[in-house]
C-alpha cells in the first residue's frame, strides 16, 4: 500500500518538475510514510526516501515506515536534510505551502539557501482523496463502532441526563468497542441549542419534549466516522414532526440522486433544491457535506462553490439540516463511499424519527 502512495507522489514531484519534495504535516507525512508518530520529516527524490525523526520514535518509523530509510538526527532535523539534498544533486524542493508557518518557511529559505523552494498546494491531500482498501476497511470500523454507540445512548438519554455525560457516555463505549478515540469533540444539542449547528455538549440537562442533535464518530486506527442523528424526548408538535420529515427527505433524495462525475455543486443542490421548495432554505447555512478520512474535513465538499467532481473511492458525509433559531434544529448524516457505478450508503443507523 505504501510502496504505491510512494510512487504516486513520485508522480507527483514529475509533474510539477522538482527533484525532491519535503513533506511535514502530520497527516500527509502518515499518509505517504506509515509512520503515526508526531514528529518527522520525509524527504522524497525519485530514488530516494528518508524520514528524518529523533531517537524517541527511530525504532517505530522502521517498522511503520518501511519504503523509506530512517535517518536519526541529533537536533538539527534540517541541517541533516541539507546534507542529503546537497548529495542528491537536488535543484528544486518541493514543499506543503499551506502548512509551513511563516517563521518556518523563512528558516527554510536560510537552510535551503541555493535551492529552489517550490510551493505544492493540495496534492497530496488530493491522493488521500481516493481510499484504498485498507483506508475503506478502518472507516467501515469506524462506523460500525459509531453505530452501536448510538443504539447504546439511546438507553442511556432521558431527562435530566446532561448533555456533557451524553458525550461521556458515547466516548467511554465507543472506546471500550476499540476507538482509539473520538473522531471530533462530540455534539450534543438539545433543545433551543440544537438550532446551533456545531453545538458543542453542554451542562444543560436534556429535557422534556426537545429535539437533541448529537454528531459524533470514532477514530478507529487514525481513520475517523461522522454520524449525526436528531431524535425526539417526550412528545413532538405538528412542527417538530415536519422539520424532521423535511431534512429525512433531503437526506433520501441526496442518497438516491448521488453519481460518479456530478460536481460538489450538483451534489449539494439535491438537497438544497429540496429544502428551499418546502421553505425552509435560510434555515440550511452550511454545505451539504464533506470528504473525511485521516482527518474529519478533508478538502472534497458537497458546496456551492464546489466544481470538482465525484470519483469512485471517495468518502463523503451527507447532512442535511435546518435550523430554527430559539426552536430546534434538525441534522441527519450519513457517510457513503463513491464506487463506479454510484454510491454506497456506508451508516445504516436508523433515521427515522426515534421518539424517547
Ligand atoms: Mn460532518
């Protein structure tokens, strides 16, 4: 698997004619490495790969890390990679422009001085936009783990019950189920505050007949979930039950409508389209949804803004909602993967509209 990542970025380095790309974000670094430690960096040329780390972590990078040579430095990571870079005759270096701060960037250009500093924008993040089979796997986990976390809650809400030990709840057992984690810091809305779309849980004890929006999902070896379901305490008004029937519908539409090759546009007017000609479209703000992975926002969004395509190996949340300021509000999301022919529907939570 990495032996592949390896020479896709070496397609990478081709195209945008460099002889060496530096990478050090986290996330990327894992990605084309194997290496889940926190600090390193991977220097790549055409027939080379280093990873650059310190003594806490060279053990562990030669065994995660196993299409590059682990090199060791003694506190001075970027004076080693010049004397790499030199010996390799590299011109031209690549390097992650939107994660290099400022004051690195000028330490950079005073250690790399004779060497072109070349900026790479999404790239890689663009290669971490299709999953390969093992990706698909830890997400699936993620999700089953996500899903038995929510039929678990649902024994556990009721008024009173505050919506910070909600969270506690779903954290323990979706970690206990083999999370390494939470995904995110888990939402849990209820009342007036589900009317906030990232209302993070709260002292606020759940009450009686209130919406709670709870949005959470696991980090199953480095891979996230993202689920949101709203359900119902006590008895629901004419008013409650439309805004739910309204976004479960969006939610559906998108679901059946969804193919390789529509734009993050198309995708996000499913649901637009059918939110605004039921009256509701000032109460959807926010885009449709978004790629998730090694990270839970990834750049693929279902947006107005969003002209890139579908492509099969995607995985997207969908989630819709509306919101009613001082009333409630409504999400359901789910997670797909995009294939060939049109999507998987990867969560397969209940949806509707569950009254405690
Ligand atoms: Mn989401």
């Amino acid at each position: 698997m990495e032996a592949q990542r390896l020479s896709k970025v070496r397609e990478v380095i081709e195209q945008q004619e460099m002889d060496a790309l530096l990478i050090s974000s986290p996330f990327n670094r894992r990605y084309v490495t194997g290496f889940t430690g926190t600090a390193g960096w991977a220097v790549i040329t055409q027939d080379q790969a280093w990873l650059v780390t310190d003594f806490r972590y060279v053990s562990q990078a030669g065994q995660q890390a196993k299409e590059f040579e682990v090199v060791q430095h003694g506190g001075q990571p970027l004076e080693l990679i010049r004397e790499k870079l030199g010996a390799a005759g590299v011109k031209k270096m690549g390097f992650e422009k939107h994660h290099v701060p400022f004051a690195d960037y000028e330490t950079y250009e005073r250690t790399f001085a004779g060497i072109e500093l070349a900026p790479i924008g999404d790239a890689i993040e663009k290669l971490r936009g299709i999953k390969d089979e093992r990706e698909q796997h830890c997400i699936r986990k993620a999700i089953e783990i996500t899903e038995k976390a929510f039929a678990f809650i649902l024994g556990v809400m009721k008024p009173g019950v505050t919506e910070r030990e909600v969270a506690a709840e779903l954290e323990y057992f979706m970690r206990k189920n083999g999370a390494v984690s939470s995904a995110y810091p888990i939402i849990v809305a209820s009342g007036a505050r589900s009317a906030l779309p990232h209302g993070l849980a709260s002292d606020k004890p759940l009450g009686m007949n209130e919406f709670v929006t709870m949005d959470f999902g696991a980090n199953y070896e480095g891979y996230c979930s993202d689920l949101t379901r709203t359900v119902f305490i006590g008895k629901p008004t004419e008013r409650h039950r439309e805004i739910y029937q309204i976004v479960m519908e969006a939610n559906q539409s998108v679901l059946e409508g969804l193919k390789p090759g529509m734009t993050g546009k198309e995708g996000d007017s499913l649901a637009r389209e059918y939110i605004t000609g039921r009256g509701y479209g000032d109460y959807f703000g926010h885009g449709l949804g978004h790629a998730f992975g090694l990270e839970i926002h990834e750049p693929m969004r279902f947006s107005q803004q969003t002209e890139d395509k579908l492509e099969p190996g995607m995985i997207m949340t969908v989630e819709p909602g509306i919101y009613l300021p001082d009333f409630g509000g409504v999400r359901i999301e789910d997670n797909i993967l995009v294939t060939d022919t049109g999507i998987e529907v990867l969560t397969t939570s209940n949806k509707e509209l569950i009254v405690l």
